[in-house]
C-alpha cells in the first residue's frame, strides 16, 4: 500500500503521486524538525515496501529519540499513523545514528542555532562551528548569518574555510546544505550552513564518485632490462670432410694401419 493511497482507498495518478509523497515528506520533516531539534535531528528517509511504510529517523542523540523504554519513538509512530491516515502496522519508525556529525550540515545548523539562543557572540559562535567541520574531515565549509545580528540595522556574515564547489553535478553531489531561523528577542536571525564533503570510495563519509577535475597520474612501470649472459665456450665444429677423387681409395687412418714386424737387425742398425 503507498503512503499517498493510506488515507485515500483509490490510486493517484502518478503525477498526483509524486506531488502527494513531496508533501507528506515535507510535513513529515517539518514536524521532527520541531519535535527532535534539541536531539540533533539531522534528516529523514521514507522507504516504501508492499507491506509497510518505515521511516528512518537520522540523528546524533538516538536514545533520547527513542526514549525511555522506546517511548518516545512510540508516542512519534502513534502521532504519524492518525495524522497522515495509516492502518495499524502499517507504518514503523526507526532511529538511526549519525556516524560523523561534524559533516552533516542539518546537525551543525542545529547546533549553531542552540548556540545563538544561549546568547554567544555571532562570531565566536561560527567560527566554532567552522573549526569543529574542518576537524571532521570536510573539505570545506561555509557559514552565512543573517539578520540584525548587533544594533538595528540588519546585515549579513559569512565564514568559510577550506574548498566549495557551488556550480555543477559536483555541487549537487558534494555540498550538503541546511537553513534553519532562529527566534531571537530582536527579531529572527537566518542560517546557511553548507559543507563540502570529502571523496570516499566506500561512500559512507562521502560520495563514491571523484571530482571532475580529480586527475590521478599514474606512476610509469619499470622497464624490465634481460641479463645478458656470457657465451658459454664450446668445442669447435669439426672440419669438414676432404674431398676425395673417385676411384682412389680415401686416406687411411693411422691408428686402423696394420702392424708390420720390423727385422731385428734392421732394428738394430745393421
């Protein structure tokens, strides 16, 4: 069952379709924006199946989303399941840990924002924020206040540090922005923080795809020289044979010549 078709028992179409998950995202995360901002909410993710809808709820401080005994979390499914018209079982919310908070921009919004309600310095207050996303391994990060940040007149301030890719694929993919307004006494105060994300192969601190200006030059492979080995000495070849006329009788050996018995006396000199 879709979640656009809980509280309606007939099918969208699928332009209605698309606009009605939009909206039920929209109001979903409005309401634990609201609800879970002490908590360091830092987004949600619907997942449909055939037989439910679950909701991933995203934050720094899971067990107090969860609650004492999962009340809480319980109280939040009960509140989603009557507004948006689900059966019983039909929907299950889940709450997930942040693995790095300093590269999630909603968590840093957040925190920036509690800062500013405690009454820190506007400066001292970003400049804190920027050094704790650098030390988490960010490429960059950018922080813009606005509002009427000190007298009456209302002005704006930006802090960045490190790498920021705006334009693009790479600054859909890589960048990880998040707005929040801030209620003050003298009126309301607008954050942007926006953090460049490291490149991760494994894609879990960033994305796996690389930049498009990543060029990795490869080192050169070693050329393989042979050894050359002496010349072994071997025997010369034998001569060839002599040509012989026909119809003399070859050569005969020495060694194959008969013994002829020599006389004594010729031996003897006489």
């Amino acid at each position: 069952e879709n979640i656009t078709m809980a509280s309606t028992g007939r099918k969208l179409s699928t332009k209605r379709k698309f606009v009605a998950d939009g909206v039920f995202y929209s109001e979903l995360n409005e309401l634990l924006t609201s609800e879970l901002a002490e908590d360091g909410y830092a987004g949600v993710e619907v997942r449909t199946t055939p037989l439910r809808t679950e909701i991933i709820i995203r934050a720094t401080r899971t067990q107090n989303v969860l609650g004492e005994k999962g009340q809480r979390i319980r109280e939040l499914t009960s509140v989603v399941q009557k507004r948006f018209g689900f059966a019983d079982g039909a929907v299950e919310l889940y709450a997930e840990r942040v693995q790095n908070r300093g590269l999630c921009a909603q968590a840093q919004a957040e925190s920036l924002k509690f800062k500013l309600l405690g009454g820190l310095a506007v400066r001292r207050a970003c400049y804190g924020v920027v050094r704790f996303v650098m030390e988490a391994s960010a490429k960059g990060v950018e922080v813009i206040v606005t509002g009427k940040l000190r007298g009456q007149r209302a002005k704006a301030m930006k802090f960045g540090d490190g790498y920021m890719i705006k334009t693009g694929h790479a600054g859909q993919v890589y960048t990880d922005t998040a707005v929040r307004h801030v209620l003050m006494r003298q009126g309301v105060i607008g954050i942007k923080v926006a953090i460049m994300l490291p490149h991760d192969p494994k894609g879990v601190q960033g994305p796996k795809i690389p930049l498009d200006d990543a060029v990795t030059i490869l080192e050169p492979k070693e050329d393989v020289v042979p050894i050359m080995r002496p010349p072994t000495t071997m025997a010369p070849p034998p001569p060839p044979p002599a040509l012989v006329p026909e119809g003399v009788p070859p050569p005969m050996d020495p060694a194959m010549a008969p013994e002829v018995e020599m006389d004594p006396n010729q031996a003897a000199g006489f």
